[in-house]
C-alpha cells in the first residue's frame, strides 16, 4: 500500500467527505453535544478514538472470525456488539487508569454506542474492501474529520446564542440545522480536492 | 392511553423527527428522492414495530442493566432480517440506501421508543406505538423527498413513476437547484420543516389558551 494512498484516503475522510457534513454519520451527538466548545472538543477526542480501535477490531472480527466460517450476514450484529463491548471496556480502562480523561468525557463515551459514525466506519470498511492499515486510517482520519466539524460547528453554535437575531419560529434546533447546511455548502468547496 | 391518541401523538404532537428530534442522520441523508424516503420509512416501520412487539414481550425478563445491550441485539436482528429482504427482492433499493439500512441499529427512533415506552407498557399497545411512530417518520421522509426531489430534480416519484423510473417532469432540468438535493439542502429543508412545526404547534397553544382566557 503506497503513502499517497493513505493520504488520499485521510483527506478524503477528513475534507472531501466529512463523515457529518457529507455524508451524514453521527448527526444526533453533532447536534447534542455541540452547544459548547470545551465538550465538543471532550467528544471529538473520544470519538476518534473509539472509531480507530473499532474499525481494527472490526476488521479483525470480519477478516478472521466471520469471512472463514462464512457469517458474513452476521456483520450488522457482530460489529455492534463488538462497538458496544468496546465502549464498555474503554470506559472501564479510562476510569481504572486515566481518571482525569475519564472525568472530562464523561457521559459522552457511553453515548458513543449510538453514534452511527462508528458503525457507519466498520461497515463502510468492509464495503470499500479496506485492507487492515487503510481501514485503521480511515477509522482515525473520519474520527478527525468528525472533531473538526462539531469544533467549527460549537463555536459558530456560542455565537448564535448569543448574538444572533432570528425568527422566533426557528428558535433551537432548526436555526442550528440552517446554520450546519451553510457549514455543509462551506465544505463542499473541498469536493474537487484530489493531491495529485 | 387510546390508540387514536397515540396515532395523534406520532403523526404530530410526538413526531419523532420534527418534535422529539431523534434519527436525523436517516432524514438528511436519503431524502433524495421519493423511492428511497418510502423504502427507508416502511423498513424502519416494519422494524419498529416489531422490536417494539418483541421488547414488551420481554420486558420482564431483561435485567435493567443490561437492558441496552439487549435492546440493541432485538433491534439488530431485525435489521438484518430487512436488510436481506431488501437485498433479495429490492436490490435497487438496497443499492440507493447503502449503508443506511444496517445503520438503522443505531437509529435513535428504535432504542428511544424501546427505552421510553416499549420496556414499560404491554405488548398491544407498544405495538400500535410502533406503528403510530413508524408513520410519523415516514410522512415526514415522504414530504422532505417530494420537497428536495421536486425543487433539486424537478421531478416527481423518481424510482416510481414514469417511464424507466425516471419520475414525472415537473420542472425543466434546466431551472432545477441542485444544491437542493446535496447535503446542504438536506439540512435546510430539515431545518424549515421544523421551523413551520414549531411555529404551528406554539400557534395552536396559544389559541388554546386564548379561548381559555375568554371563558
């Protein structure tokens, strides 16, 4: 696997498809947990890194345990459980060992079970036929992808709180989705970006 | 608790989308055109309801700790269920939604209703809740479709009607907004319909209380 590879595959999950503004994953704690900077970045971090580990063990899961004894119909299941155990046991892990990462996160890593942007990367690993390196790339740069866009989106977020005039109608919720569209439109300036 | 006031409760005054807000990242992501919002809406109905059946059913068995875990599993196995249907006797549709079908485990609809009602009410009436719910998202993906496929593509039913699928005509290609059919415009259509719910529930509310005054 060549380097230029790897990197056309990191920028393409970090700019050309962000996993929230293009392609959609994991719009509910984009939406939650994005009223403030600090625990946005608190998520951000969580989730790159459940979804690095998640789409190793992933892969491992499907490349050893359900490809050989011919399961893969199984996937869906196999891969939520295996995203499931692993929320559980990172928790576990951070709060034995790291306490002060774990007292920062919070009540966001258990949330990262029901973020459909760790399964969307296992199962969007499997459909591209990544192999093991791309698909732990492609887990981390989509994770930096997704901290880059609730970053931008929690500080425009501060502002419209504060300032913003707008009508009364689309107080909350839908002044935010208008406000991540025009992010969207913004990102979709980097849709011809190809490095060489 | 009636069944007409549960079916009132998931169409309008318990939307799942527009008013509770949950499984967004189906609503943006496949409302392209009305094929693919009518495929997405009665899979997530069928699997609503029946994770919904199956949960009631076991709600006294599940230890409450581990009740997640177990919703989870109920609702995967459906999912899968689906999926393979879908991939059998509807590959165009399979095709269009991707990955969005295995993704509805994670759809925030199906573990909210499981966790908010199905683990505490019985078996009938979370069943008429799945329903009751699982139309309340379709109408809302059916209308987002008809909207971005309309303005986006100028046409409508596209998948369905038309000759080789293509859709009725409505508008020429070349006055159509494309925009509207890229993630942008998801969010925006997403964004207003919301807006006009939440201006026309506040609207009824305070005509309540109006005539509440006047009596």
């Amino acid at each position: 696997m060549s380097i230029t590879g790897l990197i056309s595959i990191a920028l393409g999950a970090i700019l050309v498809e962000n996993f929230i503004l293009v392609k959609f994953l994991g719009i509910c704690p984009f939406m939650g947990v994005s009223k403030k900077m600090d625990t946005a970045l608190g998520m951000g971090l969580a989730v790159i890194f459940v979804m690095g580990v998640a789409s190793m063990f992933c892969y491992l899961v499907n490349a050893f345990l359900l490809v050989p004894l011919q399961l893969e119909f199984m996937q869906t299941v196999a891969y939520i459980l295996v995203i499931a155990a692993l929320v559980q046991f990172v928790e576990m892990f951070l709060q034995k060992m790291v306490p002060s990462l774990y007292q920062a996160l919070g009540i966001y890593l258990p949330l990262i079970t029901t973020n459909c942007a760790v399964l969307g990367v296992a199962l969007l690993n499997t459909q591209g036929k990544y192999n093991f390196i791309e698909s732990v790339i492609y887990g981390i740069t989509g994770g930096i992808g997704f901290t880059v866009a609730i970053l931008l989106f929690s500080s425009i977020r501060e502002r419209l709180d504060s300032t913003a005039d707008y009508p009364e109608a689309f107080e909350g919720f839908p002044i935010a989705l208008i406000s991540a569209g025009l992010l969207s439109l913004a990102f979709m300036g980097f849709s011809g970006l190809k490095i060489w | 608790m009636s069944i007409k006031k549960q079916f009132r409760d998931g169409l309008i005054a318990q939307n799942p989308v527009l008013v509770q807000l949950l499984g967004m990242c189906s609503v943006l992501a496949i409302t392209t055109s009305l094929f693919n919002g009518v495929g997405m809406g009665i899979s997530v109905l069928i699997i609503l309801t029946c994770s919904n059946i199956v949960i009631s059913m076991l709600r006294k068995i599940i230890p409450s700790k581990i009740r997640i875990a177990a919703f989870v599993v109920v609702i995967a196995g459906f999912v899968t269920m689906v999926d393979l249907l879908i991939q059998a006797f509807l590959p165009d549709l399979s095709e269009s939604l991707g990955v969005f079908i295995p993704l509805i485990v994670v759809n925030c609809i199906i573990l909210g209703r499981a966790e908010a009602f199905s683990y505490k009410n019985g078996v009938l009436a979370s069943a008429v809740d799945g329903v009751a719910q699982g139309i309340g998202y379709t109408v809302v993906l059916v209308v987002m479709c008809i909207l971005r496929e309309f303005f986006g593509n100028g046409t409508f039913g596209a998948g369905i009607l038309g000759r080789a699928g293509e859709g009725i005509r409505i508008i020429p290609s070349e006055y159509t907004a494309l925009l509207i059919v890229l993630p942008f415009g998801g969010f925006i259509t997403l964004g207003c319909l919301i807006a006009a719910m939440q201006w026309a529930l506040k609207r009824q509310k305070t005509k309540n209380s109006d005539k509440e005054v006047s009596k």
